[in-house]
C-alpha cells in the first residue's frame, strides 16, 4: 500500500515539472502531493499511536525510525569514504543528505552526484532508493532544515531558481519589508560575491525606513487571529489586543477565526511594553502623531535574520546600521494624554528644512519658494 502511495507521489511530482507555466494546475498537483505524503507519513505513525490509535504496535514505528537512521548513516559512510568522488556529507537528516563537492563544476556535480545515487541504492534492499534531486550553485546552509541557494535540476537549465527552505523569505510570521531585503541581498551575494555591494543596498534600505520613505504594507504584520477563546487569560498577542480595541467601539468588528489581522508598529514613550505600541495601518494613516518605529523595524526584524545569513561568513551587519547618520524626528505617540503620561519636548519641536533654500519650514517647502516653481522645479531636477 504505501509503495504504490509513494510511486503515485513521485508521478505527481513529475507532472508537475510538465505544467510549470500553468498556475492553477501546479497548485492543485502540489496539493495532491503533499496529501498523498501526509496519508504515508500518518501510516507510519499510526502504528505509534498506544492511546488513540486502534491498532498500535510500537515495535513497528521503532524499527522504521532505527532502520531508517541505519541506512542513512551507511550512506554517509560511503561518500565520505570513497575518494574518487572527493565528496564530503555536511548534513544528513531524516531522509536527506547535502553532500559538498569542493571545487567541482555543475557538470562534475550532476555526474557525481548520480554515481552517489546509483551507489547507495544499489547497497540497499528494494524498494529503499536514493534519489539526486538537485544542485546548489552557491548555497548556504544556515541551520538544520534552514538553507537557501540557486537550484538546477536538470544538466542543461541555464537560469538558476532561487530556492529557499525555512528562512524568513518564505516565513509569513514576519512583514514583507524582512523578505525583500533578505532575498534581494542574498541574490547579490550569489551573483556578484561582493560585500561592498550588499552593504550599500542594506544601508540603503535602513535609511529609506529612518527617513520614512518605506511603504507601509511593506513594514505591515499580519498575524492570525484564533479567537477570542482560544488565547490564556493576559496573553499579549496583537492581533487579540487589536480585537478588544474594536470590539470596544463596535461589537460587529471581530475578525473571523483564521483571518490574519494587519497590524503595525508605532513609537511611543521609552519603556512602553511593545503591546501598547501595535496599531492598526488606517489608525497610522488616520493620525498625523503617529509615526512607525522605524529603530524596531531595523534592529528587531531585518538586522537579525541578516545576521544570521552574513554572520557565517564573517560580515557584522548590526556595525553596518551603527555607521549610518543619525536622523532624528518627533517620536510622537497617540493618546499620551489618555494613559496619562507626561509629554516630552520632542513632541512639540521639530526642525524641517527646506530641501531649496535650506530654510526652516513647517510645511515640506517653504512658502517663499513654493512662490517661485519654475526655479523649484529646476533646483529638483539639476543633475
């Protein structure tokens, strides 16, 4: 049964390498792989199951995981002892390996790569089979079952795919903005090795959130809201918190079980638990005190997934955000006199100059200047 489960799978799979450019049938042959994995995955764990299950054998799920852990590590024996291949498993786990071949090219690779597959299956009784899915060229392997890398396939596939698994790239527990740079930066890292590059887009960056300058959805979070009875008494979660905020002003508002709730992250006065800081977009776009915290989106969200990645190759991104300029603005928070907190002169001074005559202005562009727009205009455009 669960061989012609598996070989169904691996035929699945295989289509759907035929239907790439069509969408809606990739969706729906991922789904049915993935369903015809879960089904073997249940099977095997059903014969563990001595309290819910109507058939338990625990002997069986043992020999499965003691069998399977024996086979893998006969496998890595054998590439690491044969020294034709010059191949050396840097990660195995479960059902996998990531063997490195150091110096070899993408052909050296698929070819070694094969002979390493037809060898261990070949030791192995049927139907245990080792497969060669793929190449990484470059890659990196960050964590268990965290990795990312340009992917080929097949011998003759000349653009690479961009494949990640477990990084924040395909992580949806954080904002877009965290995605973007981190994908963008790792692209620039595979395709021209060069730190100095990589540096000035992230500083780049930083600066665009320091100044204001970044889309609001890009530095939106998202979260899934469970119920209201589904969270402890006194959980401090912000899709819950935003929940209460509604409901206080309109019983109809709570969001449907599932449904992720977006929320942001505003400034406010030192030492204000992060809690009473979430707001929701529209009350941001709604009140002109409210500013994103731009320090908490850089130092709490995008440094540390960065240096996770570039810290394996000795580069210290969080020195990279201590170089750049200070900007400093009014960091204002709504509703300070509610909570009854005493106010800072910061929020009720700020000095704007004006991008012409460097003037000081409240209003973007000075009204002696906005007198004068076809010198403005040229002053803006001047190379």
């Amino acid at each position: 049964m669960l061989e012609d489960i598996l070989n169904t799978r691996i035929m699945v799979k295989q289509s759907m390498k035929a239907y790439k450019n069509d969408r809606a049938i990739t969706r729906m042959l991922d789904a049915r792989q993935l369903g015809l994995k879960l089904i073997s995955n249940v099977t095997y764990g059903y014969t563990a199951a001595n309290f819910s299950g109507r058939m338990p054998c625990s002997e069986v799920g043992d020999s499965i995981v003691n069998k399977a852990r024996e086979t893998l590590e006969q496998a890595i024996k054998l590439v690491n002892e044969t020294k034709k291949w010059g191949a050396h498993v840097v990660y195995g786990d479960t059902d996998s390996m990531f063997v490195l071949l150091k110096g070899a090219t993408k052909e050296q690779a698929f070819k070694i790569g094969q002979e390493i597959a037809e060898a261990v299956t070949s030791r192995n009784p049927k139907p245990v089979k080792l497969k060669f899915e793929k190449v990484y060229l470059p890659s990196v392997l960050q964590t268990k079952k965290r990795y990312v890398g340009y992917m080929y396939e097949t011998m003759d596939q000349k653009d690479p795919i961009f494949d990640a698994k477990g990084i924040e790239t395909v992580r949806r527990d954080g904002c877009p903005a965290v995605a973007k740079i981190l994908e963008r930066s790792l692209k620039l890292l595979f395709e021209t090795r060069d730190i100095s590059q990589i540096k000035q887009y992230i500083m780049r960056q930083c600066l665009k959130i320091l100044e204001g300058k970044a889309s609001m959805q890009d530095l939106t979070f998202a979260k899934e809201y469970r119920g209201s009875n589904s969270y402890r008494p006194g959980a401090c979660v912000p899709a819950l918190e935003l929940t209460r905020r509604m409901l206080s002003y309109d019983r109809r508002s709570e969001p449907r079980v599932g449904e992720r709730v977006p929320y942001v992250i505003v400034y406010g006065i030192p030492g204000l638990p992060l809690i009473q800081l979430v707001r929701r977009p529209i009350e941001v776009l709604q009140d002109p005190t409210l500013r994103l915290n731009a320090v908490y989106y850089i130092t709490k969200q995008i440094l540390p997934p960065l240096d996770r990645v570039f810290s394996l190759i000795g580069v210290d991104v969080f020195g990279w955000y201590q170089e750049l300029p200070r900007i400093q603005k009014a960091a204002t928070s709504g509703g300070i006199e509610q909570a009854g907190h005493k106010g800072t002169i910061s929020q009720y001074f700020t000095t704007l100059h004006c991008p012409v005559c460097n003037d000081l202005t409240q209003l973007g562009i000075c009204s002696k200047c906005r007198t004068q727009p076809q010198q403005l205009c040229c002053k803006h455009t001047k190379p």
